[in-house]
C-alpha cells in the first residue's frame, strides 16, 4: 500500500473489483485450504486467525446449525495443519457469534457478538452488542466491556504509547448502512459505551448504499495501523455480497489509504452456503503474514465454513 496516498472519497465495489482484476493478473491468490473442525456439531465458521497461548495455537470461532443464526462460539486447538479440536469446555460464549482476538500489552482481548432473542420466538434475533473479554490467558478471561446496543465490529488496537485505538462500526443516520468510525482512549479501561459512541465516523470508505466494517487490526512497524476488514453491497435488495478488504489507517491524523479488495469468494474452493443469498459472502478473520511479501487470510465462506487462502501481503511496509 502507497502509505503517501490518503484517500479523499470512497470508491464502489464495482470500481474495487475491477482494480482487484488487474493486479491478480500479476499477483494472483493462492491456494485455498478448507479447516476441518473436530468435537462440535453444527457449522463452524467466522473464525479469527490462529493466535497463540502458552506452547499451542488456538482459533475461536463460531458454531451454529444450518438453519439456524443462534450460535455459541467456542476455541479450538491446532492438533494438526489445517485441523482444529475443540477444547476448554469452559469457555463456551453461548449465544455468542463472530469472535475476534487481538492482543494489546501483555494481554488477550477476545470479544464477539452477544444475541437477545425473542422469548416468544426463540430463533428471532431482537438485539445484540458486543462484549470484551480480558486476561494474561485464555485461563483468566473476565469480561470487562460492554458495547452500545446494535453495534458490532468494534475492534481495539494498542498504540505504541500505551494508549488504544478503537474502531467502531455504527449504523443509521449519516452513517448509513454502516460506516468505520475511530477514536483513541488512555487505555483498555477506558473501554465503554460513552468512548465507542464518541468516534469520529469517516466517509471515506464506502459509497451510499454499501457498507463494511474492521474485523482485525495491527500495529505495524512505522506506527500506522493494518486494517483487515469487509465490504458488502445489496443485489436487487436480497442478495449479499461480502469481499475482504483492507486498507492502512493513521491514528495520528485519522487518514487512511484507499479501500483495496483483497479476496472475494470465487478465490476460494467451492462449498456450501448456509442460504442461497449468502453464497457471495467472505467475512474476514485474521492475517498471518510470512514476513516475505505473502500473508495468509483466514475467513468466513457463505456462512457455513472457514478457509484460508494465500495472497500478498497487504501491508508491505516498504
């Protein structure tokens, strides 16, 4: 990414596809695995990348049966490449989707997507928020932060001075059908609803009419933050379409890079969909990045499966 290059308005998904046309042409994606997941019935997916605590590597991810959107998200352990067991029964987030960890000083933030439902109508979703989990480790995780009603991808991220950065994604109004917001707090303790609902939001990410959100950032090198992500638009109002994204953001002067697509689901092996308006849906995870050039993307498929892909390194800090 041109890091000299700020982005002075958004650009559609359209636009995005086309450029993301040209340069596969010389950078092409790949190749694709399918996670296979152990220990759980139901689907697993919209998992984070693998992260690591004491001598194992873990992903949470989120689990739910094919008719259904009622999920629990539970951590599974690497046992070999590519196949992941459940493990720590203890840690079952019930009625829980779309985990994300990051790590910030010495400790482990895991968050993900609390649902109400209906007492009447046990599989009609009526409210959600996000909730924050911290600890040294997965063993002493204690929740501690709780976000605004209706509010999901809010994601923190630890600046080099100790303070963190917050991305939030808030809805209606001038925010349209979403839109990044930021805003900068001392520290994780000052993680609250009245900090989350205070962040500038940005209108130079996506178009009227289209929509996205941070699923995982990094603190890179120079002091900018890599930012992983989605973009989604409506076809015909019923079918959604979802491509990975990512862009460079400046937490000194809030500007950030272009948009770029970075993978969209034909890159991907064919597999099931959990509906038929879903088939077009990647919902980013996690990056590993190799330290020579290639990063491997780690995503949500359809709503029904997790796979990771090869593809150049989005945040090349050259």
């Amino acid at each position: 990414m041109n890091r000299d290059r700020w982005a002075e308005s958004p650009r559609s998904n359209r636009v995005l596809l086309e450029e993301y046309g040209i340069r596969c042409r010389t950078s092409p994606p790949g190749p694709a695995l399918r996670l296979s997941f152990h220990g759980v019935d139901g689907d697993v997916y919209n998992g984070t990348a693998p992260f690591a605590d004491g001598d194992a590597r873990f992903l949470a991810a989120r689990v739910e049966a094919r008719d259904s959107e009622i999920a629990s998200v539970r951590l599974f352990r690497e046992t070999a490449p590519g196949s992941w067991a459940a493990t720590l029964p203890h840690l079952v987030f019930q009625r829980f989707q779309d985990p994300f960890v990051v790590r910030i000083g010495q400790e482990i933030v895991l968050g993900g997507v609390q649902i109400d439902t209906d007492p009447l109508r046990p599989d009609t979703i009526i409210s959600y928020r996000t909730l924050f989990y911290r600890g040294r480790g997965l063993a002493d995780l204690r929740l501690f932060a709780r976000g605004p009603e209706r509010m999901k991808d809010i994601r923190p991220v630890g600046l080099p001075d100790g303070s963190v950065g917050v991305f939030t994604r808030p809805q209606g109004g001038a925010a349209g059908m979403g839109r990044i917001g930021y805003v900068r707090i001392p520290g994780l303790d000052a993680l609250d609803q009245e900090a989350i609902l205070s962040a500038r939001v940005h209108d130079t990410h996506f178009v009227d009419g289209e929509w996205g959100g941070v699923n995982e950032p990094r603190l890179l090198s120079d002091g900018t933050i890599g930012v992983l992500g989605h973009i989604a638009w409506w076809e015909h109002r019923s079918v959604r379409h979802y491509h990975a994204m990512a862009f460079r953001f400046d937490p000194s002067t809030e500007r950030h890079t272009p948009v770029r697509i970075i993978a969209r689901r034909s890159d991907l092996l064919p597999g099931p969909a959990k509906r038929p308006d879903l088939e077009d849906v990647l919902f980013s995870g996690g990056l590993e990045r190799d330290g020579r050039g290639r990063a491997i993307l780690y995503t949500g498929v359809s709503d029904a499966e997790i796979q990771c892909l090869s593809i150049p390194d989005p945040f090349l800090e050259s």
